[in-house]
C-alpha cells in the first residue's frame, strides 16, 4: 500500500478507465485505463489507478507525497513557525494545516516531540516539522540564521498586530491555548504582537490566532493576485 487510502475507504475499487470525476471526496481513476497514464515518475501508479481521495490542490492530483514536497519546496516562503508543547496542545495540528496553506518554510515543535496529528488533515505530511527541546534550543537556531522571532500573545506590552510590519524572514511564535506564551518564550521575542479583539472573550483559540497572523504576513509578502485578477501559474 502507498501512502493514502483508495477511494472511499470502503475496498470498493472503481471500475478502471472511467473518467476523472470530481467531488468532495477527490478525483476517479485516471481515464482510459493504464495505457493513457502519464509517463511521469511523479505520478502514483495506485493513485492512477483507484483515484485521488487527497485533500489536495488539482495540480497535485495523483502525486507522490514526495513530488508534491519537492515542488512546494520550490516555492515555501521565507518565515517559520514555531509553538510550544508543554502539554500535548490539540491546536498544533491546526496549526500546521495553515502553515501548509501559507506555504510555511516549516513548523518548529518546541517541548514534547510528540503532538495530536489529528487536526492536520495529513497536511504534515508535505510539510518540514522539526523539534526543539527547549525554547532556548529555537533561540539558538533562530539566531544562526538571523531570524527574529515574533511572539503572538495577547500580553501586557504586546503591541497590535494590525499596525506591525512582519519581517519577511522571521519565526512566529505561538504558546500553548491555555498558558500562553512561556517566560522563556517571552524573553526569546524581539517583539510580541496581539491580535485587536472586540467582543468579551479573553482570547481567540490559538489555532484561528496562527491562522491570522500568518494570513497578517502573506497580505505583507506573499504574491497575491490583485481583485479581479486570476492566481498565478504555479
């Protein structure tokens, strides 16, 4: 078996040489059968044959996960991401989901090695992850590549994220949903950055607040087509 489920996960296996169908749930077997499949090593043959079931973009439609790393290598923007695991969060999947969608260089796993996958939608697996075992460990590494590390926490002190300007290479740092950014966390910052809330709530979820300021740093960076205008060829 390769590294995803074939179509529906129910063992039924589509009749071979039907034509792509697309629905919620993917694309069908490649059409024509085995004689029309792309002579491309890129390509799955177990994909070509049962169909795509994946959570992924049409261009990468019976891809390798490998050759769908490799592209996205090709294109990952500059900033990092980095949150801490002192107790097993359930965000961290979550987050690593939007740092695939932004196109995240890698996710930094500060604390515990292990983490809840479950919230990533298998976006993990297209992704860099790497592990720290302490916040110091990320400080290290942050300043041999002359990162700056941005702290997102609703702190005293913090300054509104709306009105900051991200650098284009930098490491966003989140703390755990409950106690926030660490002390050691808090002293590894350059600066801390809180997102501007309006209703009664104390805080947002630390999973929506990553997804916002890595959205806060792609308005900034990122190459975003103009309203009207169709996306870019990959």
């Amino acid at each position: 078996m390769s590294d995803h489920q074939r179509p529906g996960d129910e063992g039924q296996r589509p009749a071979a040489g039907q034509g792509i169908v697309q629905s919620d749930q993917g694309v069908g077997p490649w059409p024509g059968g085995r004689d029309n499949w792309p002579d491309d090593d890129r390509f799955d043959p177990e994909l070509l044959e049962y169909g795509d079931r994946r959570n992924v973009v049409d261009e990468y439609r019976y891809w390798h996960v490998e050759a769908i790393k490799a592209d996205l290598d090709n294109r990952r923007h500059p900033f990092h991401v980095a949150i801490e695991n002192w107790g097993r969060d359930f965000n961290i999947g979550s987050v690593v989901r939007s740092a695939n969608a932004f196109g995240a260089a890698a996710v930094h796993i500060v604390g515990r090695r292990r983490w809840n996958r479950r919230g990533a939608m298998v976006t993990d697996r297209y992704q860099h992850i790497h592990h720290h075992e302490t916040v110091e460990d990320l400080a290290a590494w942050a300043r041999a590549l002359e990162l700056p590390i941005i702290g997102v926490d609703n702190l005293p002190g913090s300054v509104p994220l709306e009105h900051r300007e991200f650098p284009m290479r930098c490491v966003l740092l989140f703390g755990e949903e409950r106690a926030g950014l660490s002390p050691a966390a808090q002293a590894a910052c350059t600066t801390i950055v809180h997102i501007t809330q309006y209703g009664s709530t104390r805080s947002i979820n630390a999973g929506a607040a990553a997804a916002v300021a890595m959205y806060h740093w792609a308005v900034q960076h990122a190459n975003a087509p103009a309203a009207g205008e169709p996306e870019s060829e990959r």
